[in-house]
C-alpha cells in the first residue's frame, strides 16, 4: 500500500510539472515582454522552481525566440537591483554611526556593518569625495590603518601519554606521528607522549635519523612520510658521498652505484641543490665525447685483434672466434671489415695461412655452365646427347595439337 501511495505522488507531481510548463508556454507566447515578478505570481511556484522550468523549456528549444535572454537579464537586473539597496542601506548606517560615536574605530564598524575591510574603505572613499563624511572622519579613519585581530595565539597540545607501554617498534611509529605534527616538540614533551625516558627517545631519534627517517636540525628539520621518503634521504646521502669522492661521476654511474634509474637521480639532484647541499651551479658531468667514445672503441678492437688473427689462421668460423672472445658474431664481422679497409698486414697473413690449410680451391665457374655439364652428363647416362633431346622436343612441339591441354598422357 505505501508503494502504490509513493508511486500515486510521484505520478501526480510529475503530472502537475508538466501542467505548469504548459501553462508557462502559454503565458510567455501571449505576453513575450512578460516580467519575472507576473511569472511568479500566476504559476504560484518559487523562484528557483521558475529558473528550472524555463532552462528545461530552452534545452528542450520549446521556448520563444529571445524568451530565455530577457529571463536570465531580468534575473541580472533584479540582483543588481537588490545589491544597490543593500549598499545604500549600508552607507545610511556608516553614516549614522559616526555622527553618533565620532571615535568610533575601524573594527567596531565593521563588526557592526558585517562587511570587510575592503568594502568599508570603498564605502568611505565614496562618500568622502561626495562630501557627506562628518568633519575629520575620513582622516581619523586613515590615521588608523588596517584593521589588526587581537586573536591570541592557540596554545600547544602537549601530547596524550599513551595508556600502556608501547614496543620499541611502535614506539618509533608513535615519535614519527608526533614529529611530524609538530617537528618543533623537545625531547622532553616527546619523551611525555611516548611514555619512555628521554635517553629511549633520543636513541630513538638517533636511529630514525640513521635510516633517513630524520634530516636536517631546527627549522629545516624534514620527517619523511613514508618508508618511500626515507630511502629517497638515503639515496641522496650516497649520492653526496660519491659527489664527494669522485665529482666527475655522470649520471649513469650515480644510478649505477645505488640502483635507481637515471631520471630518479637527476630529481634527486635537484633536490640536493634546493636544499643547499649542492651548489647551484653544479652539474653532473656530460656523456663522453665523440672522439673519446671512438678512442675506447678502438681499444677495444684492438684487445680482440689477437684472437681474431688466431681464430681467422685456424680456419674457423665467425662465431666460433665471437665464442671464444665472448661476443657476438656481427661485431666479429665488423671488426674484420675494418681490418680489410685499413689493409692490416696480420689479417692477409692470417688468411694465407687459412687458405693453406683448405688447399686448392675449385674453379670458378658462372651458375649456366654448372647446369649444360650437369644435363650433358645426365642425358648421356641413358645413351642420348643433348642435341638429339632438343630434336625430339621441336619435333614434338610441331606435331601437337595446340587446343589440347598439356597433360602427363598427351607429353607421353
């Protein structure tokens, strides 16, 4: 039954929302020119019922054409109208409170008037330079200046003593929770929220300090937020120790050496040196030269050259040498390369040496040559040459019909 009544109100407030959109067309295809106060009064809805009646009515493109713009400019006009008359009444009070009270003081006024002090300065200026101001007011009311709060100042919560004995691990949690609510507490206080001696704290501190939990002292004392932050303090610290060492380090070497990318040590740098630990001018050094980076490939070369000139005098294949030096058979392949176009006297001693070893090499004879003595030799096998196969295959291709399609049985 309370299902049925819901839905029976449902069903009749939708039914009268579209009753009163109908009727509002209606009003607005007489009257176009129609007011927003004429509106109010005939629907008998409120004002923010009206607004949402005639912005479904535009989506929907049922309204008259311009009916929506003068709605929203009457709506303008009317709260522009509504300030004008709150301002007005305002300055009617300015203006009597200090015909009242000449020493009235700025704070007074504008706890009176409920506006700020902006507003209030506005307000005087106006009606300075329209002459209704008492005689001396608009300079008392400069002499004064801004407006200060004497709000004093909250006094600090000690921290709660904690009901039972915490664990050495809790304990650390509790003192970070604490340090990072207020990094400013003394030891003392923080030895009274924990609930442990002082000589408990500071190795406590010592030890978060350690595991870079805890950096700096006073003022720029940093507690970090999470294991995360932490390791971060200790990626800067070795960051700054190698720095310290060796600063001609680059960045590949810096990730290197703590295991993070690249990327994440140019951030940490940029952190080291807003921090002040680094100066701002530092940069890390720059990726090798051109010529230094040939000057180390050629080394290289040269360390496998011996093994190569072996290898190539053994008559042994690309990738076996590649095997034995611990590469891959392309840089094997290039390093020959460079050998042969620089004319290196050791690789053509090499490869006597090998051609030695495989003895005479075959002829070299063109791919149509190897195929005539291969048929000649084939053909001869049977008893036939070759000029009497190509006789029999003209005579055949004379004597066959050339609309019957080339099967096994009609070459047969």
């Amino acid at each position: 039954m309370k299902m049925k009544a819901s839905a029976n109100i449902r069903f009749k407030s939708a039914a009268a929302r579209v009753q009163r959109k109908k009727r509002l067309l209606s009003i607005l295809k007489d009257d176009p020119d129609v007011s927003r106060k004429t509106m109010l009064a005939t629907l008998g809805v409120s004002d923010s019922a009206l607004r949402i009646y005639m912005r479904e009515l535009h989506r929907e493109g049922r309204l008259p054409e311009g009916a929506h713009k003068r709605f929203k400019k009457q709506g303008y006009e009317r709260q522009s109208s509504v300030k004008k008359r709150m301002r007005k009444q305002r300055l009617g009070w300015l203006l009597l409170m200090l015909e009242e009270h000449p020493g009235i003081t700025t704070a007074e006024i504008l706890r009176g008037l409920g506006i700020t002090a902006p507003t209030l300065r506005e307000y005087m200026r106006d009606l300075n330079s329209a002459g209704r101001l008492p005689e001396g007011a608009f300079e008392r009311f400069k002499a004064q200046g801004r407006p200060r709060s004497k709000k004093k100042p909250k006094p600090r919560k000690k921290p709660k003593k904690p009901t039972r004995k915490l664990s050495p691990k809790n304990r650390k949690k509790r003192l970070l929770q604490l340090m990072r609510r207020d990094p400013s507490l003394s030891v003392k206080a923080l030895a009274e929220g924990l609930g442990a001696s002082t000589r408990s704290v500071e190795r406590d501190r010592a030890d978060l300090r350690r595991d870079g939990f805890i950096t700096g002292t006073g003022r720029r004392l940093y507690v970090a937020a999470n294991t995360f932050g932490a390791k971060r303090e200790l990626d800067m610290r070795i960051i700054l120790k190698l720095l310290k060492d060796d600063p001609t380090l680059t960045r590949g070497a810096l990730a290197n050496n703590i295991k993070v990318s690249k990327t994440h040590v140019t951030a940490l740098i940029k952190t080291l040196k807003a921090r002040g630990s680094l100066p701002r001018t530092f940069s890390l050094r720059r990726k090798q030269s051109y010529e230094r980076m040939h000057q180390k490939m050629d080394a290289r070369r040269a360390a496998r050259r011996p093994t190569i000139l072996a290898g190539v005098s053994e008559n042994l294949t690309q990738r076996e040498i590649a095997w034995m030096i611990g590469c891959n058979d392309m840089t094997i392949s290039k390093d020959i390369k460079a050998m042969r176009y620089l004319k290196d006297p050791g690789l053509a001693e090499a490869e006597r040496v090998r051609d030695a070893l495989r003895g005479p090499s075959r002829p070299e004879t063109t791919p149509s040559e190897d195929i005539h003595t291969a048929m000649v030799k084939a053909f001869s096998e049977i008893g036939l040459t070759l000029e009497e196969v190509e006789r029999e295959h003209v005579e055949w291709m004379d004597s066959a019909d050339p609309d019957t399609p080339l099967t096994r049985k009609t070459i047969a």
